[in-house]
C-alpha cells in the first residue's frame, strides 16, 4: 500500500506550533536558486515531453533546466534515449527546439557527427587527431523512464525511484484517459512570469485559495480538498468534481452541460471531475474528461522563473469535443491568468520587512510536504535571516 505523507504536525492547536513555510528571504535569493538547481532539481526526474512529440526515428525535443541543456530522441531502433546537448569536442550546442535528425546529429561547429544512439560515428579532417578513439567521446548520457506516455529525464548519476514507483497505485486513476495514445493538442509552450519558481510551485500544490482566487472555477467545481491523497513520495492528488446547479457565466454552464456528454470513452464518474496531479519538486498535471496538460516551473534567476507546458488529447473529430475543448481551454486560461496575477502579489509581498511566515493550513499540507523537501537539501532555509553570501 502506498505511504501517506502525515497530517500530524497539524494537530496541535497552540498557535506557536503550527507549521510554517520557507522565510521570505528564500525566494531572493541568488545563492538559493543556485542550490535548489542543483539539489532539488537536477537529481529529480523531469518530463521532457510526451512519447507524440518524438513520435517517428529521428524526432528530437530539448528540454532546458539552469546551464544545461538535454536532447531527448527517437533512435532508429525506436528507443528513447536522451544526452547533454552538448558537443564533446568543443561545447557547441547541438540543437535547439525540436524537430528531426535525419539518420545523424551534427555538430554546426566543426561537423562532429553523433548516431542517434549517441555514439561518435566521425569527424572531419579525422587525421588531425591521431589515434582518436571515437569509444571515448559520445554524447553524455541521461537517464530516461517513462510513465502514462510522458517522457522523464534525470541528470542524477544515481537518479530516485522511477516516477511510475513514486506514483504507486495512483497511477491506476489515469488507465481510462489512455493518455499514453493522446497526440499534441498545442505545442510545448514556456511562459515568463516575475516571480521565483517556488512561488509559483506553491500556488499549484494549494486549493485554499481557489474559492476567492478562482470564482469561475469554483462556481463550476467542489474544491479538490474535499478528495485529496498525498503520497510520501511527493505525488498528489486532488479531485473536483462538477457541481450540479449550472453557472451563472454561459459559457462555464455550457461546459458543465456539455463535458459529461461528449467524454462517453470513460467510465461515468470520470466524466464529471477535473483531477488534478502534482510530482515534487516542481511538476503538475491536469486530467480532464477531454484533455490532460502538464506544467513545469522551472527557475530563471531569483525572483523569476518559466511556465512550460503543453496539453494533448486523444484523436477525436467530433464538433462536439472540439466545442469542449475549446471552452476548456479557455478556462484554463483565465485561472492562469489569475494564478499569474496572485503570484506576482505575492512575490512582492515577500520583500516586505513586516511579513513573515503565517502559519498553514490542513489545505496546504502540500506545501508543507514542499517546504519540507527543500530544508532538508538546503539547510539554510531553515533559517529565519538569510546566512552570511544568501542575501
């Protein structure tokens, strides 16, 4: 049976031992930011992109996270692998975006040429390097895994359990979305926004603030609180589910009206809730009757970070899906836009000099399973002024 991240420390009723977040000065700092790449993220499994996006041999996507830079491709024995998108030779960048290699990678600075099983197939001018071994100089490993059709990357030399261990039998949730046979309903998209990346993190992994902060989604949906499980391993989930009267704005009652009718590829119950998925440190994932996105908050510096994201959908041609999808994503939109907005607040609010942590919720036990997760890798944070060089 899965393990359960505990809600003990919520028990107390003396106002002094509520559980507290990360101090303020956490999400200024440089130095921070610099020791959460490297200890939280990079040995964390990442998603690259889903198996669609490198569908056919030779199809290439990159995936970005600090200084580095990772390929993730198609082989021509159809395995997935990935690499540092990097050459061996002289560092050059070897490709961007994604797109298609045909048979080969090669370099745009001297010509290296890499198979796309990552071996060193030749170079020019290969006399100039006298008794070369090409054994010795293929594109750096990565590791890989994949789960429900999404693609993971880790930079770890020893990476953490597989993300389809982490999420143990909560996986078997999404075994009616068949999103492992979904295809890109937009491209990959990444998003700019003004505040650090745990700022952001810690908006997803709460509902408390969706009543006030969302009013067209809660006029649609129950609060994902009220159905929640939380993994020890850092996987959770939360469930909304319809409400029954419609909404006073047309075109949250039209989606209402219309989801349960159009998603007739999955069981009853699933046609009439959102779910929504989280994956410590830094990814969540959207499960709808017609569609499923996935986001990552990836950091850009102190104070700034990306939204990078995408959705996908099983094929389907009917006017009818098309009209829910439509109005889904919409949706979508404005939460994010109003998620965009109460981040920035409160990125702001945390350079006041009055403000200091207040305690959590029992709704905010994510964020504390959050919280938890970066104090034990950068002990620092466990202090209430910024150390000596965290300022």
């Amino acid at each position: 049976m899965d393990a359960v991240f505990s809600a003990d420390r919520f028990d107390s009723v003396a106002r002094d031992t509520y559980p507290r977040g990360l101090p303020p000065w956490a999400y200024n700092s440089a130095a921070a930011n610099r020791l959460e790449i490297e200890h939280v993220l990079k040995p964390s499994w990442q998603l690259a992109c889903h198996v669609s996006n490198i569908a056919a041999p030779g199809d290439y996507t990159t995936f970005e996270l600090g200084h580095d830079s990772i390929v993730v491709l198609r082989g021509r024995d159809h395995e997935i692998r990935a690499f540092h998108n990097v050459c061996r030779h002289r560092a050059a960048r070897l490709v961007e975006g994604n797109g298609t290699c045909r048979g080969a990678i090669t370099c745009p600075y001297h010509g290296w040429t890499y198979n796309l099983d990552g071996t060193l197939r030749g170079l020019p001018v290969r006399d100039s390097f006298p008794d070369l071994d090409l054994n010795l100089h293929g594109l750096v490993p990565v590791h890989v895994a994949t789960m429900v059709g999404f693609v993971f990357v880790c930079m770890a030399e020893s990476p953490p359990q597989p993300p389809a261990t982490a999420w143990g039998t909560m996986l078997e949730d999404l075994l009616p979305y068949q999103i492992d046979n979904m295809w890109p309903l937009t491209s990959v998209y990444e998003e700019a926004w003004d505040v650090d990346w745990k700022v952001a993190m810690d908006n997803y992994l709460e509902s408390y603030h969706v009543p006030i902060g969302h009013p067209g989604l809660a006029r649609m949906f129950t609060p994902d609180y009220d159905d929640q499980l939380n993994l020890a391993s850092g996987v959770a989930r939360g469930v909304s589910w319809l409400r029954t009267a419609p909404s006073s704005n047309p075109d949250e009652a039209r989606y209402q009206h219309m989801l349960p009718l159009v998603s007739t590829h999955l069981p009853a119950a699933n046609r009439r809730c959102w779910r929504f998925y989280s994956m410590l440190p830094n990814l969540g994932m959207d499960v709808y009757p017609d569609q499923v996105d996935f986001f990552q908050i990836l950091p850009r510096g102190p104070g700034k970070c990306v939204v990078r994201g995408g959705a996908f959908a099983l094929p389907d041609d009917r006017p009818e899906m098309r009209e829910v999808q439509a109005l889904g994503t919409k949706l979508n939109d404005q939460v994010n836009a109003e998620d965009r907005s109460l981040c920035a607040r409160v990125q702001l609010g945390l350079r006041s000099s009055a403000y200091r942590p207040g305690p959590l919720s029992r709704h905010e036990i994510c964020v504390l399973q959050f919280h938890d997760l970066i104090r034990a890798r950068i002990p620092q944070t466990r202090e209430t002024v910024p150390p000596p060089g965290f300022v």
